[in-house]
C-alpha cells in the first residue's frame, strides 16, 4: 500500500528500504504534464515511418496500427489491479486540447502514405479524455478511495461532450474517410454520464467502430472481479443492449470484444464456470482470445498472486500457480468443446429483431 499511495506527483513522498548496507529509493514521480506542455510534445514533426537502419530487415508490422494512430490523453483512472498504467502514466488523465489534436489530424490527412483511415484515436481508456476530478487536479489522488470503484466517485462529474465534440469535428476535415476508437471503453462511465453518454455511443456506434468495439469486463464472478477491481457485470449488459439497439438502428454489421482473464488470483475452476456460462448464456459467444494472468511488476495483482492473500483484507485466496492448470482454465471458455459448441449454437438471440448483434459467434484475435 506504502508504494501505492506514494504515486500521485502531487502527494507522494521519497521511499527508501534498507537492505543491508545498501537502500532501495522511490522517487515521487515527474508532475503530470499540463496541457500546453503536452501539446507541445505532439506538435512535434513526427516521422512517422520506423528507423531506416532497420528497412533491410523488413517492416516494422506494429507500424500498421500505430502510424496513423492519435493519443488524446495520457494516464488512467480505472486503477484495475492487474494493470500498472495508473502506476507508468499515472492516475491523472492529462488530455491534449482539441486544437493541438484536430492539427495533428491535418498533418496526418497530408501525409503521403496516409490513406484516410485514423486507426485509433484514444489512450489507456478511450473515453476518459478530458473527464477528471477538479479535487484530484488540485490535491493529489485520494488515497482511501478509489475513483471508479466500487462505484463511480460522486465527486468525478463524467461529461463526454467534449469527446463528443472532438469526434464530429475530425469526422468533417477534409482527406478523413473514417476515424476508430481502438482503445478499450469503460462502459461504466458512459451510463453514468446521464446527459451526454448515449449520444457519445451513438456516435462511436455509427461512426467510429471498425467492425468490433473493444470492452474488458475480463471475467463475470464476483469474487473474482471484486479481486481485479473493475465493475459488475449488470453494467456490462446494460452497455451491450445499448450498444446492439443502436447497431441495429444504424444497420451496421459490427460487435462487442470483450477482453477476459483465465487464472487471475481468486479464479478456480469453479470461477471459470461461472465465466463460462456467463459468455455463453449472456453475451453469447465463444470467446478465441482469454489472456492467461500474467503479474505485471507494481500491480495490486502481483501481490496476490506471490502472498496468496487478498491485501485488502488479509485474507487467504486461492492462486492458480500450475502451468497446466492455467491454460486449463483458459481453455475452459476459449476452445469450445463438443458439448459446448452445441450449447453455443443453441442460442437464441434475445432482444433484437434478426437477432442482429446476438447472433453465436467467435471473437475475432485481437491482442
Ligand atoms: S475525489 Fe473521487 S474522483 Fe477525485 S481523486 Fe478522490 S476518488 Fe478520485
């Protein structure tokens, strides 16, 4: 916890640990950049193109995604306990003005291998941009509270106009044919932003998916998410039945991906059960792509994972350790099995005509 408070620029102090003669030193992190200074980092003249020492090796493929790719803020609030970002970039989204982002898509509409696609215009999580606590900005993060979780923070006012904005108005420059929102959504925040939250999915949905729009609910038990931090999945399917009507409204073919965790500390196979009817029964798909739980370094989840104890309570939890058992659990909701692949095909789509966005189906390899 010590480590953890001691991230937020504005509150956190120095840490040392001896160890022997020697000491172990945590520096506060670099104040979080202001917005003309981030501004000014963007407005660089960027190549663009990998470094011509590697073209005799062959082309860099990540380029593909990343060339014609716009960050529109960096850091996370989310603070999902198997993620270090709120750790790297910090918990303070700090977000580029409109004007230096809607410049950077003019250079990029005149750069000559662009071909009018902007492949992902977001950050850690695409629908923070410019939402974030006054209390924060001035004070430092909380640090007995969490700002998403359990529930959303009344002190956070989630307002996606200015997204809302920002989207229109790249979608109108001339040379710009199509502009996705590749990164993760919290759906959590989009119903909570009463005033503008449907007519942001409104946009993403007619505009800006590229076929498949990506979410993490990352598992369904909840114990299990209560573990990683990250929100029910009542949410979840509040978001999906948004997201499906409005599919259907504007006659696109296009789905929700959703990222999931196998073997997160706290998930058993009974856990994976609990995943798997959820997938099946509820979001009515077979997922291809569950990510084994890796511990990531200054991560909540590391913890877990090394002790086996919940360091919120003390409690002792159940940690899958075993190779062949995690992929057991992964393969418990990713390679259908005879059965369940005719449990799958049985489902009916629900509450959509032609049962549009609902239809059984695989998830498309996506990370
Ligand atoms: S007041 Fe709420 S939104 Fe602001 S930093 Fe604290 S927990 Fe986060």
């Amino acid at each position: 916890h010590l480590f953890y408070q001691n991230n937020d620029p504005i509150t956190a102090k120095g840490l040392a640990q001896q160890k022997g003669d020697r000491f172990l030193v945590q520096n506060p992190p670099a104040l979080t950049l202001t917005q003309p200074q981030l501004d000014k980092i963007y407005a660089l003249t960027y190549e663009r193109d990998q470094h011509p020492y590697y073209e005799k090796q062959g082309t860099v493929k990540a380029l593909e995604t990343i060339r014609f790719s716009i960050p529109t803020h960096r850091g996370c609030y989310g603070e999902c306990n198997f993620c270090a970002i709120a750790v790297h970039e910090g918990r303070t989204v700090a977000s580029r003005s409109e004007n230096s982002i809607l410049a950077e898509v003019k250079a990029i509409s005149r750069h000559p291998k662009f071909k009018g696609i902007i492949n992902d215009l977001g950050g850690p999580t695409a629908n923070m941009y410019a939402i974030e606590c006054a209390k924060k900005l001035h004070n430092g993060a909380c640090v007995d509270k969490r700002c998403l979780f359990p529930d959303i923070c009344p002190v956070l006012k989630i307002d996606h106009s200015s997204q809302l904005d920002l989207l229109t108005k790249i979608r109108l420059i001339p040379g710009i044919n199509k502009v996705f929102v590749g990164s993760g959504i919290r759906y959590d925040m989009v119903l909570a932003d009463k005033q503008n939250g449907l007519a942001y999915l409104k946009e993403i949905v007619a505009h800006h998916t590229s076929g498949q729009l990506k979410v993490a609910p990352e598992h369904a038990a909840p114990h299990v998410l209560k573990m990683m931090g990250k929100p029910s999945v009542g949410s979840l399917l509040k978001f999906k039945k948004m997201f499906e009507n409005l599919t259907y409204a504007v006659g696109k073919d296009q789905y929700l991906t959703y990222y999931l965790i196998a073997a997160y500390p706290g998930s058993s196979d009974r856990e994976m059960k609990q995943l798997k009817d959820f997938v099946t029964n509820k979001l009515h798909l077979t997922p291809e792509q569950v990510q084994v739980f890796t511990p990531t370094p200054s991560t909540y989840a590391s913890v877990m994972y090394y002790t086996e104890k919940d360091p919120f309570t003390s409690e002792t939890i159940f940690v899958e350790k075993n190779i062949t058992q995690k992929v057991a659990q992964k393969e418990m909701i990713a390679k259908p099995t005879a059965s369940s692949a005719q449990k799958t095909q049985a489902v009916k789509p629900s509450n959509l005509p032609h049962g549009y966005a609902n239809k059984p189906r695989l998830q498309r390899k996506s990370r």
